[in-house]
C-alpha cells in the first residue's frame, strides 16, 4: 500500500479528506471523538495531514501522535504541518508496512483512522486492528470512518473489483474478507471492542452545535495543490487515467459502498 500509485497522485496534489463525505465526514468524526484536555490522540494513516493540521490548533491542550506508511504521504505532511506552523512533528512517525506499530501497549487515550482500515488486504484488516486495540488503554476509544462494501455486491464482483484497483491503482477498494458492516461489527467484537455506534455516513446528521474550524493555512497549501493538479499535464494526464479506469471497472454498478462512522471502545 505504501507504493500505491493514486495515493502517490493525492500526495503529489497536497490532497486530504479522502474519505466518506469529506470535509463533512471529518466533522463527523471529530464530534463523534469528543477530543478533551490532556488526553493522547493518535491518527491511524494520516496521508497529507488535513485532519491533523486542524486538530492540533483546535484542540491545544490535548496532544495528537501520527503515524504513517507511506513515504510520499509522510513527507507531504511534515511540509503542510510546517506550512502550517505547526512544530511537534516529533510525534509523527513513518512506520514500515506490515510492521507493528512503533508505540507501547495502553498509550493511547483515543486512536482516530479516516478510510484506511478498509483498504488493508485481507487479514491485515485484523492485525492492524489487534494493533490499535494494543495501544489503546483500557477503556479508549477507537473512532473510524470507513467505507464498505453494501450487501448488494456479490463477493466475486467484489473480488473483481479488488484485483483490477490493484493492477490499476496499487490498492484495493476494500477489504473482501471483512466485506460488509455485520462483518466488521463480529471482527471488532471477537476482538475485545465494545461496540458504541455503527452509523451510515449516508445518512448522518452532523450535530448543529459542532462548530469545528478548518486551519486556513491547511486550506491555502491544499489549494496550491489543487493548483498544481490543474496545470501539470503529467498529472492531468493521470488524474483522467484514474478516472477512466475506475468507470471501467465498476462498469454498470450502481451504489456498492457506503461511508461508515464506527465509534467502539477497548475492553479489558
């Protein structure tokens, strides 16, 4: 995953919320981690770093750890957060794939992951989240917005659709072992997480209360990356490769995925 060719596009392109909903489905999540003074907060796959370079400002008394697979995403961060003013990088840190994470067991208070979990092949699905629930202390909170396969896509079409996002992307579209949400909520209770809410992000009313900011600064470098997608040919010419190929492989499918906001808790 960490040489996917479209994550290398998006790092080159400076862009951030890719995932279910956007920007909105970020201020879903934020007001479903319920952030608080003092606690350790980590970001599971930070990508370029939008959600972090937001958080950090917002909530200053709570301290926020990263940790990330990929080196062309990794680097891009570092730069927004310095772009941003933002000088605690010491506490995100480039992980190897496949490798377990490099923090100790019961660290963390609450642990957030934006569409990252999904795209784990097969069983890594479950190893990455044994990881998470090592980490956490007792009681954390585990908070993810993912998107899944709906039960109306048959698991050949979704294996299909999996081996041509490969060939053509470098990633899959989701993971086809855990396909659809009863079989994420059994993974998650097998693997001692109580279950706080399954919401489908299709739906979700955001709460009218939350009133989260996104850094300006955070805004400006995405926009000049925005900039450079739209007058670089090298990466107009990939962006409608991209497109092209996706339209292709999901053909006449229509509403096979749903964004989902999962919020459990560790036990014991």
């Amino acid at each position: 995953m960490s040489n996917s060719k479209i994550l290398n596009f998006y790092s080159s392109t400076n862009t951030g919320f890719l995932h279910a909903r956007g920007k909105s489905g970020t201020v879903a999540l934020v007001e479903a981690l319920e952030c608080k003074p003092g606690e350790k907060i980590l970001e599971l796959g930070f990508g370029t770093a939008a959600t972090l370079a937001s958080l950090i400002p917002a909530f200053p008394d709570s301290t926020f750890y990263g940790v990330e697979s990929s080196v062309q995403m990794y680097a891009k961060a570092l730069a927004r957060l310095k772009f941003c003013g933002i000088k605690n990088s010491t506490n995100f840190k480039l992980q190897e794939a496949n490798t377990h994470l490099p923090f100790d067991d019961n660290l963390f208070d609450k642990i957030y992951v934006e569409s990252v979990l999904a795209i784990q092949q097969g069983n890594l699905l479950q190893t990455s989240l044994l990881e998470l629930h090592r980490i956490l202390k007792p009681g954390g909170m585990l908070v993810f917005n993912e998107t899944i396969w709906l039960e109306n896509i048959s698991v050949p079409d979704i294996l299909e659709i999996n081996k041509r996002c490969t060939e053509e992307f470098g990633i899959i579209q989701a993971n086809d072992i855990f396909p659809y949400r009863e079989n994420w909520i059994a993974l998650l209770k097998n693997l001692n997480f109580e279950i706080i809410s399954v919401d489908s992000l299709n739906n979700y009313k955001i709460n009218s209360a939350i009133r989260f900011n996104f850094n300006k600064k955070s805004e400006i470098f995405s926009f000049l990356g925005k900039i450079k997608s739209k007058t670089s040919f090298s990466l107009l010419k990939q962006s409608c490769y991209f497109k092209t190929q996706m339209r292709k492989i999901v053909g006449s499918r229509n509403n096979i995925m749903e964004g989902v906001m999962v919020k459990v808790v560790k036990i014991g």
